[in-house]
C-alpha cells in the first residue's frame, strides 16, 4: 500500500489558565494532549481515530492540518513535512470539522467560487466541479440562499464541499457525524467511502463505535493522548463481539491487548 500520511512520535502541550485548571481538577497548568503519536494512513483508505472525548484526536489532526505545529516529532503529507513545507501540505490536504463556521451572509455559490480562486483553480474546472458537487449533495436549489438561512445539515454539507474545491489526495475530518440527522449524516459517510474508492486518503476522528465499524479499513484507539492500539478492524473484533466491548477492554488496562500493525 502507498503511504501518504506518516504521523512520527509527536507531542503536544498546552498551558492551562486557572479555570481549566479548575475543570480538569488539577494543579498542574500544563496538559498533554498528544504524548508521543505514531500511525500511518494509506492511499485509498479510511483511518479511524477512536477515542473519549478529550483523548487527543482533535489536537492530532490539527496538528496534521497545520492548524498548530507539534511540540516535537513531526509528521509527513506525502513527502511533504508540516513543519518545514506547511503551504505544500495545506494545497494537498482538506480538513473539515463541525466546528467551522461559515459567515452567515454569504451564500454557497459565493464562497465555493472564493474558495475556488483562493486556491488558484481555473474558471472552467471549478464549474464542472462546483455542478457535480452541488447535484451530489443537494445544494443546487440553496445555491443563492445566505448560510445563515440554511439548516445544520445543509450547512455542513456546503462545508464539506467549498473544503474539497481543490480536489484534495488527503481529506481529515473531525467528527463527521457530529450534530447532524440521521440522513445527513449517512449522505456524508456514503460520500467519504466514495473518496475513499477513489484512491483518496480519508481520516476521521470519532467516539461513535458504529461509524468506525461501518466506513473504517483501520482503526488506532487513543487514550490519554496515546495510541494504545493501531491495527485492521477485522482483526481488532475477529475475537470479540464488537470494538465496543474490545475498546473497554483496553481502558480497564488489559495492556496484552495492545499491538500495532
């Protein structure tokens, strides 16, 4: 298999102010996010990073975007290092997350056009590209209608697309499921699988055991900010009923089960 994604041995850190600290009861004002993280991803895969809430997904995959850089270690989008070639690695990558927050008074048509110039696409192919998309995720009829006036579902969808205008090998998405109805979130799922079939590199973090079962190749499970375990699905459940049993295995410490493949 073609690696195009390497994460190596990275680290994160952040300063916490007193509140935080509060939340978190601790005296500490540092936490680790990310604690020394490794996997690879490969061309034509979806990779899961499957963890609780706080376990470090998020803070992996924007470092992987270039949002913030590691403390230490780095990591590679083809040959490509997110420390030392960020504008090459971001032309290459698309990262969506439920979090992004389009302006309400502009309009999907506006922004996949100013998307589509800012990553210097020419004029004829972001037409077809913008037909296709918009048919494929129902945004035609909403095209001149202001984000601010659209559904959840809608808005989401325009974000997953005006994100992949430049057609990117490597798309990254945190919590693609994330506060969207049940037949949204199938329409995006069904989509991620078809890049996936294209020979793209999808990877998603999650805490849904079932989306990791039904659109997954392979999973890591982070805890604490540490990869216990990266292997095939198949061969994580071939001997349990399912990963959710088999990841609360691993959080109540059976470290026999951890491996990596």
């Amino acid at each position: 298999m073609e690696r195009t994604v390497s994460v190596q041995d990275i680290s994160k850190t952040f300063k916490l102010s007193k509140k935080q600290m509060k939340i978190e009861n601790t005296k500490s004002n540092k936490k680790v996010a990310v604690n020394g993280l490794s996997f690879d991803a490969y061309k034509g895969e979806i990779f899961g990073l499957l963890g609780p809430n706080g376990a470090g997904k998020t803070t992996a995959l924007r470092c992987i975007s270039t949002l913030i850089k590691p403390d230490s270690g780095d990591i590679f989008i083809d040959s490509f290092s997110v420390i030392k070639d960020e504008d090459k690695v971001r032309a290459n990558i698309a990262f969506l997350t439920s979090d992004l927050k389009l302006e309400d008074f502009f309009t999907p048509n506006y922004l996949y056009n100013y998307f589509s110039k800012l990553h210097s696409i020419d004029k004829e192919t972001s037409e077809k590209r913008k037909k296709t998309l918009f048919a494929r995720f129902g945004i035609d009829k909403f095209r001149e209608v202001k984000v601010g006036e659209l559904s959840t579902g809608m808005r989401q969808k325009v974000s997953l697309v005006v994100s992949i205008v430049h057609n990117p090998e490597v798309i990254i998405f945190d919590e693609p499921t994330n506060g969207l109805d049940v037949i949204t979130a199938r329409v995006v799922t069904d989509y991620l699988k078809e890049l996936r079939n294209q020979g793209k590199t999808i990877i998603v973090s999650t805490h849904i055991f079932s989306l990791v079962e039904k659109i997954c190749d392979r999973v890591g499970i982070i805890i604490d900010g540490k990869l216990k375990v990266v292997d095939k699905l198949e061969n994580l459940i071939s001997d349990n009923s399912n990963l959710e049993d088999y990841f609360f295995e691993l959080v109540e410490g059976k470290d026999s089960l951890w491996k990596t493949s």
